[in-house]
C-alpha cells in the first residue's frame, strides 16, 4: 500500500504546521461518573450514572429522564440507523432505546444474558449485536425485537478481559478482547476457527482506564486511545480485504495522559471538517483536532511525535511491526546482538534484524520452560553468538545458542530463524524479582538475584558453576521495585545502577566510591544503558513516566530530562541498548506499556 493511499485513507494530509489539538472548557460539563459519548447529529448525547445529558452548541445540557440502571463498564450501548440511542446492561441484559427527539425511553426485550466487564453493542443495518463482555464468549443478535443466540464469540482474548470493542466492517463484524482482532463473516455467521488473527493493534487499549475505540461512520476507520496515562493514539484501516486490515499509530499524540474512566471518544463533523474528540468531564474539557491533522507514523516520517528527535524505529508503511509488550501478564526484555536484537518474552525468544525488522518466528525452536516471564527475568549475552536467561518464576536457567548461518549442521533459510535453547546449571538463590545478569569480557557472568541477600555471584561460563563473590554495599538500594542494572564494560568492570545511585565493581578493584545520579528510576519499566563511547548513562525513569536520565559518569554528574520521551514507558525488564545504524549511533527503547513501539535516539557522537 502506498503511503499516499494510506494518507488518504485516514484523511491524514501530513503537512508541516497542521492544527494542533484544541481545548475547549465546556459549561456544565462536571462530575466524575463513567461516561458514554454518543454523536447523534449535531449533538453529543452523554451517558453517566442515571443521567442523561446531551451537549449542544458548546453547552451542556440535563435531560430530565432517568436511565433504568447506572452506566458503568458493564453497560453496552450503540447509536441505531435512525438515531435513537440504546442502552443494555444489568443482570438480564435489559435495556432501553432513547430517543433522541422526544428523550422518550422505549423499553427493550431482555436479551437474558448477564452484562459484564467491557460488554459492546454493534449495529449492522437493521440487526443489533450484543457482546455480554465478562471475559465471556456470549454473542446474541437482536431481529424484529427478538433476541437469537448466535456462535459464541471465537478471539484470542474474550471481550472484557484486557480491552473490548465490536464494530461493523464492510463484510461483517471486528471483535476484540485484547490487541489481536477477530473477524465475523456476515455471510456465514461464523467467527474463523482455532482463534485466527485477522489483525493485531499496535497498542491493548487498557478498558476502564483510558483505553478508548471509536468509529469512523464515514469511512468505517477505528481510532483508538492506549490508556494508563499515556498520549498514544491509533488508528486501524478497516475498509480493506478483511485479511489486510493496517494500524498505525499517529501524531501528534494527546497534549494529556488519558486515565478516565469512560467511553468518550468520538468522531464528529461534516466531510472536510471532520473532528476527533475527547470529552474529559471530570476535568470540564474537550480536546478535539481535525483527523486531517492526524498523521501515520512512517508515512512521511519515522518521528514519534512532532518537533521530537525520537524516531518510531518499527514504523512500515503497512504499519508498526513488532511484539506487544504487555503491561500484566507477560514481562520482557531485550538485549543487542549486533546486527541483530534479542527478545525475551513471554515464554519464547525471538530475535529480529534492528535495521530490517525481520523477525523469527515466535513458537519455532525458541521456547524455554512453559510459563510466562514474571519480574525476576533477566537476560544477558556475549554480544555474539550466546545468551543466558532466567524466566523468574523458579531457579532454572538456560543458554542459548544462535548462529547467521547453521546450527547443529542445520542450514538455515533466514539466518534470523536458528536457536538452540538448553537449560545448564540451576540458579544458586530463587528469584523473587528484579533479577539483573551481565556478561563480562573475561568470559563470566554476574548476577543479582535476591534483595534480602544482596549477594553478587558470578557464573563460570566454561565450567558451568555459581560462586558467590560478594555482596552489594549496603548504601547501594536493591529492592523488588527501585530500579536496577548492571552493566558490563570493555574494561571488565560492571556499572552498578541502583535507583539513585551508582558505583562500578571489578574482581581486581572490588568496589568505587557510590555517587549520586541526581534522579532516581524504578524498575516497572525503568532501565539504564551505558554509551562506551561518551561515558554516559541514559536511564529510562519508567514508572509510567516520559523521563530520561543522563548520567556523565567521568564528571560524576547527572541530570534529568523531563517529558523527554515521545510517551509513557512500563512493564518490568530491561529494553534499552546504545547501538549503531545507518551509519549512527542510537539509543534504543523498547517501551512497554501495552505497546508494539521500538524507539531509537540519534545520539550526537
């Protein structure tokens, strides 16, 4: 697909001093109740608690009618083809059509399923499709005012687990549960077998925190809010072949952190005027910017935000390319194998080209182990062909082996696709989280395993064996949540980062004197990365923050980089390396935060 065609597409024209987004303080607009935004017409209906109100020409208005049940995450509502807004929830998916001339409220057939966490409500024509949400497959269809059971809803992720929506595409119905997208073939009235993926989201809208999905009616395109305090916004193209649905994430982002809890973004306007909205009532406001202003990241350029220097490293044409990394159920952590970058996740490993972004496959010859990373994964490697990991769930530990061309006499047809994982001697301490290993240039490793203890051991690669060689000064902080790092250099010290402070350590030296970094990081997506070439440590604060850390490590002296990142960064692990490409050397950050995006900084020299 052509990025003109894309542009188009999402009404995105990309130009250079396009309108940025707009604040508007909205009268009466003040309460702090989940809400739902509905434009009909002209007007906004909104529902919250009980309450119906309606916002009309900047202004709103109380409706003096009163819902059967409160609207909370559990209530599914839609907008019909003649405008009248319906509303289902409760224990027997009872329901009400309001309408929007009269403010009259019909009452609807029960649906008799009960109405859970993220349930949706999609209109198709005349036929009316309910989602119960819950985590729950239920599906019903709405003909003649009778309800039918319809095959339950197949997805990776049940609607209401992670995120929810429901929405009409040209050839049938989008559902999802979490990032991955599950089509329903109108014609068949069947959901595809064994869970298959028509399309994955760059981001997992986060329900119930920001995390909101909206509809284009003009062009049938989804534009969605990530959530959780972040500034991310996407969309996804869905007036193409159902098998070849693109997202893409756009700017300029959101001038706030979106945390409300609510469904209140929405698309108004007449064509060539049409208008992305975000109604916030707990704070008065509405944010608006036109979609013509909204560019695709990587159509024209790969910055991640205007007038920022940071570059959306895995921004295609055709989209982002790249894993989620998710925010509750599965850590990660990356490290650099030049040409080629390391990932830990879940419980497989892939490695991709960082210039290309071709990828291995996921569940192909990877997997250590068969649970999840938690909090006490750590990876390491000796920036060649070797890697060591722990997954922080036991005391088992693995080495992995890579190679561009063969393994085992193994041809390979992509050299990205080869790995042999073998577990090799158990941990010497359990591993209750915030687990750090660094490979050194004598050929060991060091590793921190356990706060309480605080011991450092080293790990004789050739001999297979642990042997404790000392323990962390008791001015160094290691907690299960400050941040941590150790660092390896050419030299055969190890840079001991630890939440506000740092020290090195050496088997010759033992240990520095401790400074102060001026900052402190946390280990929820908090990472540091050392430039060999400057001396400088750059530490992502994490913690949901958009704060940088530069540490000069010659003049002892740091400094902190407020808002210094496109976006907010979380999920335990360690995803920051200083590599070069291109050409240049960058700094690599591999953001979390229920995300796919892979940023990269051109660093001076």
């Amino acid at each position: 697909m052509t990025r003109v065609v894309v542009a188009l597409l999402l009404g995105a024209a990309g130009a250079a001093g396009q309108a940025p987004w707009a604040s508007q303080k909205i009268p009466g607009l003040s309460w702090t109740d989940y809400t739902v935004a509905h434009p009909v017409g002209p007007d906004v209906v909104l529902l919250h608690g009980r309450t119906i109100s309606v916002l009309r020409a900047g202004k709103v208005e109380r409706i003096d009618r009163e819902l059967p049940f409160p609207v909370d995450v559990t209530t599914a509502t839609a907008v019909d083809r003649q405008g009248g807004v319906l509303v289902i929830g409760g224990q027997t998916g009872s329901g009400v059509r309001i309408d929007p001339k009269s403010w009259e409220l019909e009452t609807l057939p029960d649906a008799d399923v009960v109405c859970g966490r993220g349930a949706r409500l999609c209109i198709r024509g005349e036929d009316v499709f309910l989602a119960a949400g819950g985590g729950k497959s239920t599906f019903r269809i709405m003909r003649e005012r009778r309800w039918f059971t319809l095959p339950g809803i197949v997805a990776v992720n049940p609607l209401g687990k992670w995120s929810s929506g429901l929405f009409s595409v040209p050839s049938g119905l989008l559902a999802f549960g979490d990032h991955h997208l599950a089509f329903f073939d109108a014609k068949t009235a069947l959901w595809p077998p064994s869970r298959k993926i028509t399309a994955i989201w760059g981001i997992r809208p986060v329900l119930g925190q920001g995390g909101m999905v909206c509809q284009d009616a003009r062009t049938g395109n989804l534009y969605a809010t990530l959530g959780r305090g972040a500034r991310t916004v996407c969309a996804l193209l869905t007036d193409q072949h159902p098998q070849h649905f693109f997202s893409y994430n756009l700017k300029p982002r959101l001038p706030i952190g979106l945390r409300f809890s609510g469904e209140t973004l929405y698309i108004t306007g007449e064509s060539g005027a049409r208008r992305l909205c975000l109604l916030l009532p707990d704070a008065g406001n509405l944010w608006s910017i036109p979609l013509s202003a909204l560019t695709p990241i990587g159509i024209h350029d790969k910055h991640a935000e205007v007038g920022s220097p940071w570059l959306l490293w895995n921004a295609l044409n055709m989209g982002t390319l790249g894993d989620l990394v998710r925010q509750h159920d599965s850590d990660c952590s990356i490290v650099s194998v030049p040409p080629y970058a390391l990932e830990l996740r879940k419980n497989v490993l892939r490695r991709f080209n960082v210039r290309t972004l071709v990828h291995s496959p996921t569940m192909v010859g990877a997997r250590y182990g068969d649970r999840f990373a938690r909090r006490g994964l750590a990876l390491a490697t000796d920036g060649k062909s070797t890697a060591w990991l722990c997954n922080g769930h036991d005391r088992r530990f693995w080495r992995v082996r890579m190679n561009a061309e063969t393994i085992d006499g193994i041809p390979s047809v992509r050299p990205v696709d080869q790995f042999v994982v073998e577990p090799v001697s158990d941990l010497p301490e359990a591993t209750p989280g915030n687990t750090a290993l660094a490979y050194l240039s004598d050929g060991t490793l060091l590793a921190l395993f356990d706060p309480k203890s605080r011991r450092l051991w080293r790990y004789r690669v050739d001999a297979d064996t642990w042997t404790e060689v000392t323990r962390l000064p008791d001015t160094l902080p290691y907690t299960l949540d400050d941040g941590f790092d150790l660092l390896p250099t050419k030299g055969g010290e190890v840079i001991v980062v630890a939440r506000d402070r740092v020290a090195t350590w050496s088997a010759a030296s033992g240990w520095s004197e401790i400074h102060d970094l001026g900052f402190r990081y946390t280990a929820d997506g908090g990472m540091a990365a050392h430039d060999p070439i400057t001396g400088h440590l750059h530490v992502i604060i994490g913690g949901g923050s958009r704060d940088r850390g530069i540490f000069d490590l010659s003049k002892h002296a740091g400094r902190l980089l407020v808002d210094d990142l496109p976006d907010t960064v979380s999920v335990h692990g360690r995803r920051t390396f200083v590599a070069a490409q291109h050409g240049k050397r960058h700094l690599f950050v591999y953001r979390g935060a229920d995300s796919n995006e892979f940023w990269a900084l051109p660093l001076s020299r």
